[in-house]
C-alpha cells in the first residue's frame, strides 16, 4: 500500500512539473500566435476540449476551435503517441462538432528549450480528421513532423 501512495504522489509531481514547464508555456505562447495570425477574433484559452475557442462577433458570430498538440518536446525527442493524437473522447467531440458545421483546427509545436515553434492551423474535415486520431492505425495517420 505504501509503494502504491509513493507512486501516486510522484505521478502527481510529475504532472504538477510537466504542466508548469511545458503544458501551461505552451498554451500561453500558443494564444498569442493565435491573436497575431488571426487579429480580428477574440482568443479564449479553455480548460478542457478544446484548448482554444476564437470568435468574431459581425453580421453573425463566427466560431473557430483550435486543439493545441505536442510534436517534439526536445531535439529529436517524441512524447508519446497518446499525447501527439486525438484522444478517443476527442475525437468523439470533434466529430460532433465537425457534424455541427464547426470550424475544428489542429495546432502542433515543437519545444527547443524555453522556445516554441507552432505549425499552421490544420483545418479538420469530416474526411481527415480520423488521420490527427490514436485510434487510427500508425500507418494511416499523418506525421505531424511533414506540418513544419
């Protein structure tokens, strides 16, 4: 029992450090290449699905939600395909989503150190959303290392 509680609160200082050095500066940075590339939307960081959500108010609001995703954490270091892919409830939502007529978008980037690199937004269709899935065969999905 006592190896269990060591585990857990290991597994929770490791979450506590991933979020403090990568997860949370990489949303952070991730929000503000969103304000410059796109200036006429508001940009919202969420918890949860999806990372962010963009809207311009005009005529009629117009609706984009982004999902931030890790390429490389270091020179020539992966995370783990769980992370770099659409989890199964994400994929769940964004298929609702994209069936609602939503605009769903993919975001990767890459960390060198302290500084991020960010790929354009992919836009998600109902035809190539299953290649961003883990649940999708390794040989069918696309290599976000081809969006740099």
């Amino acid at each position: 029992m006592q190896d269990m509680r060591e585990k857990d609160k290991q597994a929770s200082k490791n979450g506590k450090k991933a979020h403090r050095e990568t997860i949370g500066p990489s949303h952070d940075k991730c929000e503000d290449v969103l304000r410059h590339k796109f200036p006429t939307y508001h940009v919202t960081s969420t918890k949860g699905l999806p990372d962010f959500v963009l809207f311009k108010i005009a005529k009629f609001i117009e609706l984009m939600l982004i999902e931030l995703k890790p390429c490389r954490l270091g020179k020539n270091q992966r995370p783990s395909s769980e992370r770099m892919y659409l989890s199964l409830t994400q994929e769940i939502t964004i298929l609702f989503l994209l069936k609602c007529g939503a605009y769903v978008g993919i975001v990767y980037y890459i960390k060198a150190g302290k500084k991020f690199r960010y790929s354009n937004v992919v836009k998600l269709t109902l035809k190539n959303y299953k290649s961003y899935c883990f649940s999708t065969p390794w040989e069918k999905r696309t290599d976000p290392d081809t969006l740099f």
